[in-house]
C-alpha cells in the first residue's frame, strides 16, 4: 500500500511523540482538579476498575481478539482494554482511554460531530499526551517506569490510515492522507 500525506493539514503534527501544545486549555484545567480528587479519594496505585469507577463511574470490560488495544464506549460507560495487547506492566493503554473519558466530560471528544480526519488524530494526540501527566497522578509507585515508557501512539502515518479504517462507518473525511488504497 502507498500512501503519503497531505502536507497542508500536517501543520499541526509535532515532530514526534507527545507534547504540552497538544493538550488544550481546557483538558489541562481538568487534569489540575483531578490530580486533586485522585489525592483526596486516594486512587493512587490503584486498580484501574477502581479508579473509572471512582472518578466516572465507568467499568472495564476486557477484550480479546480485536486489531485495538483497547477503546472508550462512550454510551456504555465502559473502557474495554484487549488482554491480548495489555500488559499489566505498563499502564499506557489504560491511561490513553481514561484520557478519551475526560475528554468527553469536557465535550472534546465529538467523534461523531466532527468527521475530520485531522480532528481524529488531534483528539488521539491529545490523550496520549495527557497520558503522560495522568501516569503521575496515578502511579505514584512506577514513576521511575514512566520515562522508560513511550507514549507514542498515533503519531505516524501507519496509525492515521489504522484510524482511517477504525471509522470507515462513520463517514469520515479523509484530509490527511493522499495515495491510499482501501
Ligand atoms: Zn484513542
């Protein structure tokens, strides 16, 4: 498959891996209270069935065989996580869907309202970043993994036609990417 990308709607994509300017205003607001009610209900180093439950009253629902490692059901309240992909270890893809959940409380996660392509990718950018931060709040016991850890997902183009395919039902208006066979 060829593909390459649309060099006028790339401007906003960092050289590599996560960043501070992919995170809103807003989402970083939300990030600074929560690091105060994870403190005060004591949620640090907890299971993450605790911490979705405490926080959004969200469940976790585990999943096999699926192509994601994991994703965030908006209307189920549920943040499914593929026991194939996860490893325990490390929390990233827990912390990347938990950064979806916050995005939806602040109204960001629109992923039906904007049919962007670009606006997709931003929207994952954004959460792996904030990955980075909620890793501290929560794992307070791992924070010497944390930077042995590569918060990268969605970042090269392999992950945009991926995300391209994860929303063929959806209409999407493909701005990113040219030269691609389906
Ligand atoms: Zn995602």
């Amino acid at each position: 498959m060829k593909f390459k990308l649309n060099k006028k709607n790339t401007l906003f994509l960092p050289k590599s891996h996560i960043s501070d300017d992919l995170i809103s205003k807003e989402s970083f607001k939300y990030l600074k209270s929560l690091r105060k009610v994870i403190k005060d209900k004591k949620l640090e180093n907890k299971p993450c069935e605790e911490i979705v439950g405490v926080l959004f009253d969200y469940k976790i629902k585990y999943i096999t065989g699926d192509s994601c490692g994991g994703y965030c059901d908006i209307e189920n309240k549920t943040i499914a996580l593929n026991i194939e992909h996860y490893d325990i270890d490390d929390k990233q893809r827990f912390l990347h869907e938990l950064g979806h959940t916050i995005q939806n409380e602040i109204g960001l996660f629109d992923i039906k309202e904007n049919k962007l392509l670009s606006h997709k990718v931003k929207i994952e950018q954004e959460t792996e970043s904030m990955s980075y931060y909620l890793f501290d709040m929560i794992y307070t016991k791992d924070i010497d993994k944390k930077h042995n850890l590569l918060f990268d997902s969605y970042f090269s183009i392999e992950d945009f036609v991926w995300l391209k395919n994860w929303y063929r039902h959806y209409n999407i208006e493909n701005d990113l990417i040219i030269k691609i066979n389906d």
